[in-house]
C-alpha cells in the first residue's frame, strides 16, 4: 500500500505546483505585486538558482545542470521513499520529490522556477518562493521529524539460560 501513496503524493505536488504557477504566470506580470493581506503579496518572479534564490548567480544560464542536480536528488529521495519503513518519513521524502519535480517542470518549460509567494515585516522580505519550495520544506520537517522520534524498539530482554 505504500507504493500508491507515495506516488500519489508525489503526483498530486507536482500538480498543485504546476497550477498555482500557471494561474499566477496567467494573472501577473513579472514583479507587479498583488497585496493579499498585511505580510504577505502575490508578485510574479523567476529564480535560476535553488530554493529560495541560493545559488542564482552561480546556476544563472544553466537550466539543464539544475536539472540534472535536482533530478538526482528527487531519484535519491524517492529510493530512501519506497524503502522508508515510518509512514511520515515516506509522506515527507515524497513530498520533497513532488516539489522537486514541480520545479524541474518549470526549468524545462522556461528555463527557471516561477516563484510567486512574498511574505514580508516591514522592509523585510523573505526572499520569494512558490508551492513546491513549502513542499520540500514541509517533507523535510516531517523527515526530521520522523528522524527524532524515539523508536519504538521493545527493551532488549536478558536471557539468563
């Protein structure tokens, strides 16, 4: 039974990433912004580098090598996914992949990852991400979270034959 969850969750990221950033690359125009509520704005960006802008000036023009990267990775953590014996570390590890594909989608299609979600203090502002950087950052917290977990192991037991 772990098999079609994990690729159900696996799909249905990559789908819901896929939608919020057509709806959004149909509603915007790169970097108008569209103030949802106090902290937080719609604004239309591209990112050529990992999540959250790291790596941008480095990865810039080289679509097909973070492909590559990410692919490797999204192939590593859905191995470490089919093998997973915890429930919430299977869910985390696929929803990790799932992100990872939805941002692998958008450097095919377009060269970089569209990112849309701009969560602000002020002059502050947490550099913009999209649906599947929550993805892969909610996975990693419930795989760390799994990680963490006492085990379940009974006590071993002394044999005094």
């Amino acid at each position: 039974m772990k098999t079609p969850l994990i690729l159900a969750i696996i799909a249905a990221t990559a789908v819901a990433d896929q939608i919020t950033k057509l709806a959004v690359l149909r509603s915007l125009s790169p970097g108008e912004i569209y103030a949802v509520s106090p902290g937080f704005n719609l604004t239309l960006g591209f990112n050529e580098g990992a999540s959250f802008g790291m790596m941008s000036d480095l990865m810039a023009g080289r679509p097909l090598l973070m492909v590559a990267l990410t692919g490797a990775l999204a192939i590593i953590f859905a191995g470490m996914a089919f093998r997973a014996d915890a429930k919430r570390e299977r869910i985390g590890l696929a929803l990790i992949v799932g992100g990872a594909v939805g941002n692998i989608i958008d450097r095919l299609r377009q060269g970089a990852v569209t990112d849309f979600l701009d969560v602000y203090w002020r002059d502050w502002h947490w550099p913009t991400f999209n649906g599947a950087d929550i993805a892969i950052s909610l996975g990693a917290l419930l795989v760390l979270t799994a990680m963490l977990r006492p085990s379940r192991s009974k006590e071993p037991s002394f044999d005094r034959t």
